[in-house]
C-alpha cells in the first residue's frame, strides 16, 4: 500500500503528491511546519502544535490554508488511512504558488501538506544510552522562534555532528549554548536545577519544552530559564534535549567530554517517564 499524503484538499498516493515548482516555499523557503508525534494511533500535543502554528503564520502575515478545527480532522484522517500506530505527523504551510517575485503575492493561495512517517519514538534504544553531541557556531537567521522550513543550516549542523562520530550539534552564540539542530538544550546543575535558555527570538519555543518545563515544576523540581555556557554544561550532573519526535533524550557526551557518569542521569530519565505518562493522558 502507498502512503496516503494530504495535499491542497486531496487524499492522495504519495507518487500522485505534487507541489506547483512556483511554490514560494520551494523558491525562497516561505513556509512554516509542525511536526507533531502519534503514540498509540493518538497525537501528542495537538493543541500546542496548532497554536504555535497559528503564531508562525501570524508573524509571517501568511493566511492560514483551513480552520485549526478542520487541520486535526486532516490529521487523524491521515494517521487513520496510514494505520500508523507509532510515528509523527509532519505538517507544511507555504505562501503558495506565484509569480515570483520576493515580494509576497497580493492574494497569496496558501499550500497546505501533510504526510505521516511510522517511527519507533518511545522505546528508542537511543533514550536507553544517550546521544553525544558537538558544539557548533549558531549561524541561522534572527526569528529562530517561527518554524520556518528554512533549515539548511540545522542541516549543516547535523552533518558536521555525522562528521565527528557524533548525533547532533548544539549551537553557540556570544558564549551561550541557543539550541540543538532540532531541539531544545538543558543541562541539570549538580545541584539538581534545570537550566534552559530563556525564551526569546534566538530559540524555537519548543512544544516539548513547555511541556516538560511544566511537569518539572509540578514535581517540584528547580528549574532556571537563563543562557548557559559549554563550560558549565561540560561540568553539568546531567544534560539533555527535548523535542516532538524525541521527547527528552539524555545527552552525555558534549565536544568528547563525558557528562555526569556518561549514562542517562536521573532527572532526564524521570522527566522522560512523567512527558510520556502525562501527554499520553492528554492525546488526541
Ligand atoms: N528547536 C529547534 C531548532 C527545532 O527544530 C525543534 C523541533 O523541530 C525544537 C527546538 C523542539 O520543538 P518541539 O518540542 O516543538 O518539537
């Protein structure tokens, strides 16, 4: 069976999906994306996934294609007719096909796709071992906090991790750790806080990030929302990523140095268990 993929208003076989090569996402990545996992035929965080979404068209004055109403029917449809159990939803907007012209078009027809993907996320082997990560100059554009599909640098990024013999990159700015490639970063400090970056324009305020900093809190853990350096996550008790597809995924290796023991730490691996055991509780 083909895989069934959304576009424009059609359920299609993926060899019949076409986008029209004027499309402004293709010509000047003038488009934004969600990417939102299913576990147990359920989607994890629909509703943060659709208001970030709303936000991103927003900022970027792009119409947003249907109704955040019609966008969840969309995805259940598709993880139904793709009987994926386990898996994501990836979900692309683009200003549409138009002359072009690097000003945007007076009466722009918004392009809308979706496909799903079948992934193994929550019993990953990685989560058992951890991911070892390089530190890399942040070089991507100003608005880090819309989710455009401009991501050849993140590219760059995991292709210089590949490089090293590693998973991912984390990236650096005047002496602070941003992000990873595609996920949020936090170290916990030996005396058991969590540290991540503060929001602000230089990070993608993650889903999973909101989430996981919520079920901290109500567990009662310390959690500080400020920059951090290589340096202080290098001599961290633990570190760790957090994203839709990875939910939160130790780190223990950062520019070959060994985080903690070099195994999963416990806060990361709680945290991990409750994001599981709460947004399952919640998935739509
Ligand atoms: N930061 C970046 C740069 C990302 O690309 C992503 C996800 O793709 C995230 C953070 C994590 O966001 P979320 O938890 O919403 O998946």
């Amino acid at each position: 069976m083909s895989r069934i993929v959304y576009v424009n208003g059609d359920y299609l076989p993926e060899e019949d999906a076409k986008i029209s090569v004027f499309d402004r996402g293709f010509l000047f990545a003038d488009g934004v994306y969600e990417v939102t996992s299913v576990l147990g035929g359920k989607l994890i965080d629909f509703e943060g996934h659709a208001k970030r979404l709303e936000r991103s068209l927003s900022e970027l004055d792009m119409p947003a294609p249907v109704t955040m109403d019609a966008l969840l029917e969309i995805h259940r449809e598709l993880v139904a007719r793709n009987e994926v159990h386990e898996g994501l939803v990836y979900l692309q907007v683009t200003r549409g096909a138009a002359d072009r012209d690097f000003a945007y078009p007076a009466e722009p027809k918004p392009s809308l796709v979706l496909f799903t993907q079948t992934k193994t996320l929550a019993d990953a082997p990685v989560a058992k071992t951890g991911i070892k990560v390089i530190s890399i100059e942040d070089q991507r554009w100003g608005r880090r906090d819309i989710k455009t599909v401009q991501l050849l640098y993140p590219s760059m990024g995991k292709m210089m991790a590949k490089a090293a013999g590693v998973d991912d990159a984390w990236m650096v700015e005047d002496g602070a750790v941003t992000e990873g490639t595609s996920n949020n970063a936090y170290i916990v400090t030996k005396a058991g806080t969590i540290v991540t970056r503060h929001l602000g324009n230089e990070i993608l305020h993650g889903i999973t990030r909101a989430a996981v900093l919520r079920f901290a809190r109500e567990a009662q853990m310390a959690v500080e929302e400020r920059s951090f350096t290589i340096e202080e996550a290098k001599d961290a008790a633990e570190a760790f990523i957090t994203s839709a597809s990875t939910f939160v995924m130790p780190v223990v290796e950062l520019d070959g140095a060994q985080i903690g023991d070099g195994t999963p730490g416990p806060v990361a691996t709680r945290l991990r268990e409750i994001y599981l055991e709460e947004s399952l509780k919640k998935a739509v």
